[in-house]
C-alpha cells in the first residue's frame, strides 16, 4: 500500500490515468459502480442486437500521442476514420452542406451555391488552425501562469475565444446552413446558444486535433467505443493495474487534510496514499469528501459551476439509411447536423433558460453503421439522434416530459428525412436523469461542466482547483472531464493527473 492509486471512475479518463500510473510502477485500483467500464463512453445492446454508444462516440479528438504511449493499437484498438466530418441536409430552400477534412474538397462543393464562401474556407480552416495550434501545448498539460501572460498577448486569440461564434462566423461565411453547421461542431460542450459571449472557444477546443489545413476528423472505434475501453483495460491490466466493478466510491477518506483511501458502499475501506476522481467536480468535493471539510469560498466557488447543457439519446433501429435530403454516402458517416439556421440552436437554449423542452429539439445525428456495419443485424441500421442544450429541470419532470420530448425528437427526424419513421422498427432512449443516475453525469451534462472561457484553463472546474494544482485535500487529483482540458473523449484529463500525481 506503500504507493497505492486508487482512481474513481471507471470512464475513459479514469482507464487513461490508471494505464499511465500502472506502467509507472504504481500499484493501481480502479472503482467503477457499474458492472461495466467505459463510462460515457461505453457501448450497450440498449435495442436487442445494436450496440449502442451510450454517449461520446467520435475519438478524433483523442490523441495520436496517447495511443502509441499506451500502445492501444497493440491492444485490439481498431480505429475508422470517417470520409465526412459534419453535413446539414437540404430542407426546404436550403441546399445541403458537407464538411470534408480536406479544405480544398469543401471549397469546391461549397463553390456553386458561394463563391464568397469557398473562397473563404481554406482561409477560416487555416486561422482556425493556427489559433487552435497555439492553445495545444495548454491543453495537453496543466496550465501555468506564464501562459495566461502569453495569452494576453495574443489579442486576436483572446477575441476569437470570448465573441459570439455566430458573429465570428458571419464575418466569413454568407451560407446560414454552413454557420449554423460550424456551431452544431462547437456548442454540445455548452448550454449556450450561438449569440451567447464566449461560444468560440468550444469551437477552437473541437479542432485543436487537426492539421493546418483540416478540421479534426471523426473517427469511431471498431465494434463501439467500447474498443476503446477494452484496450486501455488491457494495457493497464499488462502493467498490474487491478479494476473491480459493481464497486460504488462512498466516500474519499481524509486524515488531517490529505486522502487515506476510499469507502465504497457496503462499507469495504481501501487504504491508498493518493485518490484520482474521475467524479464531477460537485460529486468529489461536495458529495465524496463532503463540504464540512473543505474552505466555505472554495465551497461556493463549487457551488458555482455551470452544469448547463443537458443531452438525451434516441437510438433508432431502421430499415434501411434515413432519406436526409441532399446527403449519400459518404456524406452520411460524419456528425449530421439538424440545424438550417443557427437560430434553430439559439431557440433550443432558450428554451432551456425557462425549463421548457424546445418546440424544436436541436439535434445531431449519427449513422455508425454506415462505418461499422457489425454494430446492428443485417438489413438494419443504428441511427443515434442527440438532442443537445435540454434544461435538467424540466416543467412537470421527466416522466412526463421524456414521452413528449420522444414525439418532438421523431418528428423533428421526420421533418430533415421525409420518411424515416416507416422504418422505424426499434427505439430506446436515454433522458438527462438517466445520464446522471446512471453515469453520474450532474445535471446531465455529458462534458461534467459547460465548455466555456470561464470555467476552461485555469478556471476549470473553478479558480484555484485546476489540473496538477494542489486541491485543498492532499493528495488528491482530479482525472476526469469536469477538469482541465474539458470534456469529449481525449484523455487527456486523465493522463494529466496520472503525470501531475508522479511528479507529486
């Protein structure tokens, strides 16, 4: 026990941080309350025959770097990279739009409807680009106070991280579709709509993976993000690390301000020198340390992060690709997003302010078949549908509200693919209480914190609890998307913490 981890959480930070301690020499025990690992980004058979990506299943954001550190390849992962990174179908007088990684591609197919915008675009790509290659070094480790001065010197950084996303791409794009495609790629990290003050930051967070002349691609896990898992178990069960499920984290044990080991619910206490949370922020400090031993500012700065942006999933067993106007292979192996017009996403956030379901749900769409045929029975395709920017709390609850959000989800399917629901043969779907029930997402937010400037970088989750800072427990390390960087599957959360810990 002389070097005990024991790590809280068994998503994907959680398995990236016990991979990284395990081949450090670390003896390592992972808890994860479910019987499964992975997390939110897990893969279950919620339709008989399906294998259902419960949450994030693009990993084009987890880095190239990581994999080859923790030999994941050598391991069974198996990753598709998509042709397509994002498409808005046609409807009614808008044509539609595909993003492709190539700049140069994109230009061309954007040309006939603008010639503004496909001249623009290799441009925007390459700004982009350069903004997001200069916040990279930042989000791979933890940040340090020379850098917040670095950033004050790059004002044209500092603008395009705190204006409005609609504004910034008003000033190169005429194209409603392709603006309003730009912000389905940024804003499922925030519960904010397109007008809000800050919404570029998430869009340089989603493309800080890519090249100088791409977006970041979507890439998926052969047989679910459940290949991811299972190759980050193996390489951390290869060093020695120890994973136990069905074991829920009750209680972080604290002796004279520095962590003992954990609880777990049935009363079993673990001793270790050193805990990494993967929990939300709220969840570690508030509920598994508990308020009564922490600061009253620290308390209330916890008190104050935004858990905003509640997601639910529909997942659709069909017969046969949905008919989304405009688009075919392989435009239809990207993220699709249901929005003509970035007011489709800023009605949605609305909505949510007051606790009310959109008229309208904004959501983005998924065909992993199209990719990984395996993951449904012949004949059939896996369509994911999520609705993004949901209030948590919803007038009359969501036993009442899930149906009715159901009707509004289909028929909104229905409106971008005439059709669609003659092929519908099976359907589950996954609420924002089912996210924090059963996942222990707070609030049922998929990112464990809005992605905005004032809760990323040293202000993640909150002023003076970042990365690789000392918490006020020692000993303790936060691993998971509530901290620095943020949310969407990249590990580098985890990693880290797992680095931040060694060097102790």
């Amino acid at each position: 026990m002389s070097d005990r981890v024991a790590i809280v959480g068994g998503g994907h930070n959680g398995l990236v941080a016990a991979a990284v301690l395990a081949r450090s020499g670390r003896e390592v025990v992972l808890f994860e309350a479910r019987s499964e690992l992975g997390g939110l980004a897990s893969t279950r058979e919620l339709i008989p025959g399906h294998r259902v990506d419960v949450g994030s299943n693009d990993l084009g954001m987890f880095r190239r770097s990581l994999i080859d550190e923790l030999e994941l390849l050598r391991f069974g992962l198996e990753l598709i990279q998509a042709p397509a990174v994002a498409a808005v179908p046609a409807v009614g007088d808008s044509a539609a739009v595909v993003l492709w990684p190539e700049a140069e591609r994109t230009a061309a197919e954007l040309a006939p409807a603008s010639p503004r915008d496909a001249a623009a675009w290799p441009r925007f790509v390459a700004e982009v680009a350069e903004r997001a290659a200069s916040l990279e070094p930042l989000l791979c480790r933890p940040p340090e106070l020379a850098d917040m001065g670095r950033l004050l010197l790059a004002p044209e950084l500092l603008r395009f991280v705190s204006i409005p996303l609609e504004e910034l791409l008003e000033e190169w794009f005429e194209t409603r579709a392709l603006v309003a495609g730009l912000c389905g790629l940024a804003l499922p990290a925030t519960g904010l709509g397109p007008r809000a003050n800050g919404t570029g930051w998430p869009l340089l967070y989603h493309c800080a993976p890519g090249g100088s002349d791409r977006l970041a691609p979507v890439v998926r896990a052969r047989g679910g993000a459940d290949g991811l898992a299972a190759a980050l178990v193996a390489s951390a069960t290869a060093s020695g690390a120890v994973f136990r499920t069905g074991a829920a984290v009750s209680r972080i044990l604290v002796d004279e301000r520095r962590v003992a080991g954990v609880e777990l619910s049935d009363g079993e206490r673990i001793e270790a020198v050193s805990v990494v949370s993967t929990a939300t922020p709220s969840a570690t400090f508030l509920d598994l340390v508990g308020a009564p031993r922490l600061e009253p500012r620290f308390v209330r700065r916890l008190q104050g992060v935004k858990y905003r942006g509640a997601a639910a999933r529909l997942a659709l067993s069909l017969d046969g690709l949905p008919p989304l106007q405009g688009l075919e292979r392989p435009a239809l192996t990207g993220r699709i997003v249901l929005a003509q017009d970035p007011d489709d996403l800023e009605r949605a956030a609305d909505a949510a302010k007051y606790g009310r379901l959109p008229e309208r749900p904004w959501i983005e769409v998924t065909l992993p078949t199209t990719l990984d045929p395996s993951l449904a029975p012949p004949g059939r395709h896996l369509l994911l549908a999520t609705a993004h920017h949901l209030p948590f709390e919803v007038d009359g609850g969501w036993a009442s509200a899930g149906p009715e959000l159901l009707d509004r989800m289909v028929a909104e399917l229905e409106r971008w693919a005439p059709g669609v629901g003659g092929k519908i043969h099976e359907y589950a779907l996954l609420l924002p209480t089912d996210y924090e029930s059963e996942y222990g997402a707070t609030e049922g937010g998929l990112h464990h914190g809005e992605m905005n400037p004032g809760q990323s970088l040293w202000l993640r989750p909150t002023a003076g609890a970042w990365a690789g800072d000392a918490l006020p427990i020692g000993g303790l390390w936060l691993g998971g998307a509530g901290c620095h960087p943020g949310g969407g599957v990249t590990g580098l959360p985890g990693r880290t913490a797992a680095v931040s810990l060694l060097r102790g």
